[in-house]
C-alpha cells in the first residue's frame, strides 16, 4: 500500500488533535500544524511517535500565504507529496451582535477561517492533482452547523465564514474532480472544546443542551470519525458533499 501523508490544522487541541490521534491509528504520516500551544502540539506529537507514527510538527499560522507555503515545503522535504489534508483550525471571537462589530474584528476572523483553508487547499491541490503530475488525494473542510443557522446575536460573522467554507467545499470539488481529488466538509456543532470558552461562554453547550434534538453536546472523537471516513478509500465516490455532527440541528 502506498504512503498515506495527511497535514491536519489546528491540530494542537480539540477536534484537530482527536483526528490525528485517529487517523495516527490508521497509518498515516501525520503533519500537526499548530499556532501558539506549542506544549500541547509537542505532547500529542510524542504520544503519537510512542505509538509508531511518523508525525511532523509544523508551527504556522495559516492566514499567512508565506508560513503556509514554508509549512507545505517541510512537508514535501520530509515524507514528499502530501496526499490528504484536513482544513480544520478556526478561531471565533466573543459573542456579540453585528451592530458592534468592527472591520479589525471581521477581518481577522475570516483571514484565518477563510483565506487560511483557501491558501491550505491551493498548495494541496498543486501536490495531488493527477493533471500535475500528482497521485490524487482527499481534503476535508471543517465548516460549522453556524453556516445553516448564521449564529444569530452570537457571531454572525463566524457563521459567514463557515458559509464561505460550504461553498469553497462545493466549488472546488467540482473543479477538481477530474484530476483525481475529492473535496468534502464536515459541519459540527456544539462540540466539547476549548472554542466556546473564546467566545466568552464555557458553558454554551450546557445552555443550548435542551434544543439539540439529542439533547446533548458532542465530543471531538465523533467528529473525528466522520473526517477519517471522507478521507478513506471507503467514501471513494463522495465528493462535494456534507456530513453533519450536530445532535439533529
Ligand atoms: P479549538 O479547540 O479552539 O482549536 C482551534 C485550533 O485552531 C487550535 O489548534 C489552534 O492552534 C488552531 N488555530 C487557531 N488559529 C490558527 C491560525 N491562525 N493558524 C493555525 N492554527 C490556528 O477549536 P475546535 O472546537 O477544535 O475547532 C476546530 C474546527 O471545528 C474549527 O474550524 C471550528 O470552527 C470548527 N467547529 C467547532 C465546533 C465546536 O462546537 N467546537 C462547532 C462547529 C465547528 P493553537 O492551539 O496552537 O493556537
């Protein structure tokens, strides 16, 4: 069987590091790309050599065109041509109605979420193409149940964000389909993460708990299931489409 390399974003905590954690089980090279919890980053690294991965930590903030083209460049040095990716790092700012919003606040939000997993899926897509030389490949983008909802009164422009997510995901999977890639998303909500504690509500889940249809919140193993079957020979004939983890909302 050939080499399988996946790069995960945000892979130092939350749903980022429950995927590596899986697919490191599944035999893949995994590349953890982190921003600033270089501690958490470097523990899941060892823990995942401990168990026979080959892992790569890869520090970079993927807003920045620069740091993700360095940040590919390791990777082709060290296992060569990436063959899966997962667009998974986010940030979300505190709660707060549109009104209130600010262009500085706007715009970072969606440098990260949206410029970040366009930048990611570019240098991607130039290493699997099969009509470059390539040997094909999956990507997998971490959208958001926000992007159905539009977070009213919390974080719209997160919401907006993960909206552009869903329709990179159906674009490009499209536009790529022949050349042996498969573009797909995944759409979670009310995930036990640090994530809400940044928008200024720990307990949001345990808030929202009696309008999920489940009546609970999920944890990032559930989502990584998901992630690690869209990237699989097993879903080799889904592209462009969405799997949901949000209790039935
Ligand atoms: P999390 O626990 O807050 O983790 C966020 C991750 O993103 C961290 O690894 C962080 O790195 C990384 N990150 C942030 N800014 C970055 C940047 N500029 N460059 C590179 N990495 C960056 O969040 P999570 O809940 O696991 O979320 C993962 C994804 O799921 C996000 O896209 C989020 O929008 C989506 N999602 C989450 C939920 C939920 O309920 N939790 C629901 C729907 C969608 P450092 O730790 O190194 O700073």
């Amino acid at each position: 069987m050939s080499e399988k390399t996946v790069l995960i974003t945000g892979a130092s905590r939350g749903i980022g590091a429950a995927t590596a954690r899986l697919l490191a089980s599944q035999n893949y090279n995994v590349c953890l790309n982190y921003h600033r919890q270089i501690h958490q980053a470097e523990q899941l690294s060892q823990t995942l050599r401990t168990a026979g991965c080959k892992t790569l930590l890869l520090q970079a903030d993927i807003s920045q065109e620069k740091q993700v083209t360095e940040m590919f460049c390791r990777i082709d040095n060290a296992f060569g041509p990436l063959t899966h990716l997962v667009n998974n790092a986010g940030i979300l700012k505190p709660q707060m109605k549109l009104r209130d919003m600010t262009a500085e606040r706007i715009n970072e939000l969606l440098s990260v979420n949206v410029t970040g997993y366009f930048l990611c899926c570019r240098e991607a897509i130039t290493r699997m193409s099969t009509a470059h030389g390539g040997n094909g490949g999956a990507i997998v983008n971490v959208s958001s149940v926000a992007a159905r909802t539009g977070s009213p009164g919390e974080y719209i422009d997160y919401a907006a964000s993960k909206g552009a997510i869903d329709t990179l995901t159906t674009g490009l999977a499209t536009e790529v389909a022949r050349e042996g890639i498969r573009v797909n998303g995944v759409r979670p909500g009310f995930i036990y993460t640090d994530m809400h504690t940044d928008g200024g509500e720990p307990k949001r889940i345990e808030r929202l708990k009696p309008v999920i249809p489940m009546q609970r919140g999920g944890q990032p193993e559930e989502v990584a299931e998901a992630i690690a079957w869209l990237l699989s020979d097993k879903a080799s004939y889904t592209t462009g489409s969405f799997i949901d983890l949000a209790g039935g909302k």
